[in-house]
C-alpha cells in the first residue's frame, strides 16, 4: 500500500505509478501547483460551478472542494490513468459527487468523435502533441466544451491542458462563464499563441485580472454587458 503525501490540506496517495520523485519532493515541500493554491482563494466562491481541463492529480479540485467550500465540480481529464487516480484522490479527502470525466474538450468548430492523446512520462507532458516521444497514445473521447458548459451549468473554468489552450476559445460559445483561470505553456504555444488565447477571450468579453494572475497562471473574468456598451464596445 502506498504512503500518503500531503500539501494544502489534501491527501495525496505516493504511488510510483503515477506520482513520479520530483512531484512528490515538489508536493512534500509545498510547491506543487502553488500559483493556484495561491491564486484561487481570490476568486473562486463555494456557490461556483467549476469545470477542470486538465485535471492532473486531482488535487485542485480536491483543494476548492475542501478548503474552499466548492461542491459543483467537473474534472475533464484526457489520460485515463489519471482519471482513476483522480477518483482515488476525491475518496481519500472525502469528496463525493464531482464527475470526473475521460475526454479532450473542443471548441465550436472540432468535430466531436475521438482524438489520439500521446501520453509521456511525466505525465503533465502528456498532450494531443504527437511531435515528440512518447510512451502511448490512447484514442480519447472528443466532446465540445459549450456543450459541457451548458449541462453542467458552469460559471467557472479552470485549464491546464499543456497547450491545447491556443485554439481552444477561438469559437468558442462561452455563454454562463465569468472566471477563466488558464494556465499558459508559452515553451508549447509561444507567443503568437499567447496572443490566440488574449485575443479570442477579449473578442467574447473577458479582460485580464491582474489581481489573481501570477506568471503563466492567468486569471480572466467576463466584463459586465453593460460595462461594455458604455465603453463602445457591441
């Protein structure tokens, strides 16, 4: 049976399989995903509707379920290895009810059916990215992401999808959501990606949150219709 590792509250089982030495050392000494433990307390409320692209270890959802108090939670998570790990993480903190959910999400102009994920060790190197070597490549389920906004009801996306942010908000039907925190990979995007990722998100409303962003951790929150009109905008 593996050990337990734990950071910000949140038991982490130290399995080998899937928790590699350098994550563990990074989980031990409270590094691990710290822009977002840091970050999210300032925007995230307990009545939120959460969706996760990218769901890693499972450990932020795991964090704004317990200590922020979130309980509407889905976890859209490409490599299926992770996704019973996820399940495990979510039983080891107590956490019930949050869907955890095996697909790659596509913007309004991807074609639903399956894609091939080219999983790598470490695993946060795993992407739809065939360029560079990888362990396997599994066929992952491809589902539009307004689709899933709609059902869930979301207001709030978190991303983490080591590069599939470049395209992902081009057309992009982001109706219901205020807060978008996303996670940049400028070595994977550069920055005419970059560039994709603030263009698309203005051209739907968003604006960038200085106050919560930190690095490649960026926070983006909807612009109030009204607030829009007065400015000139339509």
């Amino acid at each position: 049976m593996s050990d337990m590792l734990e950071i910000a509250g949140v038991r982490i089982p130290n399995d080998p399989a899937i928790v590699t030495p350098k994550i563990a050392e990074a989980i031990r000494k409270g590094r691990y995903e710290k822009d977002e433990v840091r970050a999210t307390p300032k925007f995230i409320e307990p009545g939120d509707r959460v969706i996760e692209l990218g769901a890693g270890l499972g450990f932020i959802s795991s964090y704004i379920a317990t200590a922020l108090g979130v309980r509407d939670i889905l976890c859209v998570e490409a490599d299926p290895t992770l996704c019973a790990f996820i399940a495990r993480v979510h039983a080891e903190n107590g956490i019930e009810g949050v869907e955890v959910k095996n697909a790659v999400a596509l913007n309004d102009t991807g074609q639903p059916g399956t894609l091939p994920f080219y999983v790598r060790d470490p695993f946060w190197s795993s992407s739809l990215d065939g360029d560079t070597p990888y362990v396997r490549v599994v066929e992952v389920p491809a589902l539009p992401l307004s689709g899933l906004i709609r059902a869930f009801r979301a207001n709030t996306l978190i991303v983490d999808i080591e590069g599939g942010e470049r395209d992902l908000f081009r057309d992009l039907d982001l109706t219901g959501i205020d807060k978008i925190f996303l996670e940049i990979h400028t070595r994977k995007i550069r920055r005419i990606g970059i560039k994709l990722c603030f263009d698309a998100l203005s051209a739907a409303g968003f604006a960038y949150d200085q106050q919560a962003s930190c690095g490649g951790s960026v926070l983006f929150r909807r612009i109030p219709a009204g607030q829009l009109r007065q400015a000139g905008f339509t």
